[in-house]
C-alpha cells in the first residue's frame, strides 16, 4: 500500500472516490502529529531537562485543523536513560472527543465513561499513515482540507 493512502480496518469494501470529510469522523487520526509553521521561528527546540513528553502545540497540529479528524494513537518523545525514546501513547484527549461526538456526554473522564450507551453506535475507523506530506495530500484529494490549512506549509 502507497504511504498517504487510507487503510480499512472494518473489513468493508469501500471506494477512495466516495470518500468525503463526512466520512472522516469515521477514520482513526493519524499517528504522528503534522504540524502547520511556528509562527515565531526563532524560538529554539524545547528543552531537553524536562520530562515532559515533546509534543508540537496545538495551534501547530494539523489535526485541529481538520472537522471531523480524531487522532486515537500518538507518537511522543521522552527523554530516556540512553537519549531520546519514541513512545505511542493513546490520544485521551482526541478519544474524549470523538466518543463526546458519537454521544455527548458519555466521557467524563478516563474511568468514567458510559460503555453502554456507546455499545449502541457501531464505529468503523480507519487509519492513515505515511510521511506528513503524503497524508496532506491523500486529505487534501478527499476534500479534508480546508482552505487556509491547503496553502500552509508544513513543518516536517
């Protein structure tokens, strides 16, 4: 499978051609954030004494810029005992939001969501992967983009 392409986990038969942003809140987010230009450029990498996961903000993360996109999995950073280690971690935040869509109200928190009213919706993600300029392109021929996010660059 090219990267940039979309991946059914649902074991349906779908056409790429019908895919519209519709359907997007369907599809599982993207594994590594894609990030649109820091709008202050002279600002240097974070610091390396924290141990604070390194993650981009969310004004720069792509995925904030997309109706109906949720990330379920992410790729941070930690600083390990020999350098920097990536680490996938679940999405709390975007699965909150997602779930909230399907059924307001049904996640208050990470021990407290409502499993019985979700059991009545059925959910078919998806997933993309690829290098950050292929996924923009795959969204983009889907009609995922909105205008100002298509003619910014990312940083990659």
């Amino acid at each position: 499978m090219e990267p940039g392409t979309s991946h059914d986990t649902s074991g349906a038969n779908t056409h790429p051609q019908r895919a519209t942003s519709a359907h997007l809140s369907s599809r599982a987010a993207l594994t590594t954030p894609l990030r649109l230009p820091a709008l202050n450029s002279d600002r240097g990498p974070p610091s390396m004494d924290s141990d604070e996961p390194l993650s981009p903000t969310s004004s720069m993360d792509l995925m904030h810029h997309i109706p109906g996109l949720y990330r379920l999995l992410d790729l941070v950073q930690e600083r390990g005992t020999g350098g920097m280690v990536d680490k996938v971690i679940i999405s709390q935040e975007s699965i909150q939001k997602f779930v909230n869509t399907i059924r307001p109200g049904s996640y208050k928190s990470e021990i407290q969501v409502d499993f019985k009213g979700l059991d009545q919706h059925t959910i078919k993600p998806r997933g993309i992967y690829g290098s950050a300029s292929a996924i923009v392109d795959f969204l983009d021929s889907i009609g995922c983009m909105i205008d100002e996010t298509q003619v910014s660059p990312l940083v990659l």
